[in-house]
C-alpha cells in the first residue's frame, strides 16, 4: 500500500530513513551518516531533520528521516559515476506517490472537520422541522459504513490512495446534503447508490 522505502513520518511528512537510502544504494549506514555530516549545511537548508525510534533487526534503534531533497543530497555526494542514478529514480518517484497520499490524507481531515460543522447546522434545520437530529460520530459511521462495509473507526494511515479518495469524496456529498438539511436515511441510501455507480463505472473501464 503505502512505499517501501518512503514513509509517513510522525510529523506528517514523505520521508526516508538514512538506513533505507544505505540498503538501496549499497553502502554501510555509517557511510551514509558520514555523508550527511559533510553536506549538513545543505541538508539543514532544504528542511527540519527528523529522528525516529523504528524497530530494525528486531530493535529499537534511531533512524533519521530525509525529505526527498536531503535524501537527494545525500545521494549524490556518494554516487560514483552514477552507479546509484536507478535507485534515486526509484526513490523520487516513490516521494510521488508519497506526496500525492499525503495530499488526498491531509484533504480526508480537512473535509471531515467541515462535515462536523455542517452537522451544526443540519441540527439547526431538524430542530426546526421536527426531524431527528445527528451527532458527527454519527456521520463518522455513516462514512465508514458506505466506504468501509462497516461503523467502526478506520484507521485512515493504513488506507490507500484510492479508498481515501473515496471516503473524501463521500465526506463532501454529505456534507452538502447535511448543510441542505437532507435526512440521514436519504442521505444514507443516496451515499450507497454513489459507491455503486462509482464501483460500476471502474468496472466498465
């Protein structure tokens, strides 16, 4: 699902570890720290320098997290003769796909906080009308009801690029219709006919 050499790092950005960038391009890690220490200037201009505890040969040890322009620093201060040119192409398209999961995650957050503010208003509407009123976990499970199959919190970090862009999609059309005062059980089949006529026309493709 999400890359083997890139990583969602714990402050939410595309990173690499110093570790990975050894293993691709065939060196010893501490090659690879001697080269961030040469070019550390450099790899301090193109950003924050991240540590992380992950678990390798079965423990705990201090990883250092490159964005793709540090990782690429790096790189080039140790590739001879461009021995090492396929395994940065591999890696900047991987900070790609990264970037692109990252940008359809942080939407996913920005549209449910806007749907848990329309619940406000959908609430001002039934109250008015006599309908029931909802509650933003409520509509949390409608979501992962229609995308998911089930009520339960989903763990957004372990969804793909594809089922985020559908949650987001369908966080959105609840959204309008929570704002337009759309009931939940119209609301609800309306979403499930989405998700059907979406999965139908990828069928057709």
């Amino acid at each position: 699902m999400l890359s083997p050499l890139v990583r969602y790092s714990k402050t939410k950005r595309a990173s690499v570890t110093h570790f990975a960038i050894a293993k691709g391009t065939g060196v010893r890690p501490k090659e690879i720290v001697s080269a961030m220490n040469r070019n550390i200037k450099l790899i301090a201009r193109a950003g924050s320098i991240d540590h992380e505890k992950i678990k390798r040969m079965g423990a705990l040890q201090d990883h250092t997290m490159l964005n793709m322009d540090q990782a690429i620093i790096v790189i080039d201060a140790i590739n001879k003769k461009g021995r090492m040119d396929g395994f940065k192409k591999v890696l900047l398209e991987q900070f790609e796909t990264m970037n692109a999961w990252i940008a359809i995650r942080m939407a996913v957050s920005h549209n449910h906080n806007k749907m848990k503010l329309a619940v406000i208003d959908y609430n001002e509407i039934a109250k008015a009308n006599g309908l029931t009123r909802s509650h933003p976990m409520r509509e949390a499970q409608l979501i992962s009801y229609v995308v998911n199959g089930h009520r339960m919190r989903v763990n957004r970090d372990a969804m793909s690029h594809g089922e985020l862009d559908l949650m987001n999609r369908m966080i959105i059309k609840n959204t309008e219709w929570l704002v337009g005062g759309v009931g939940y059980e119209t609301r609800k089949m309306a979403l499930v006919g989405s998700i059907e006529a979406i999965e139908n026309n990828y069928g057709h493709e």
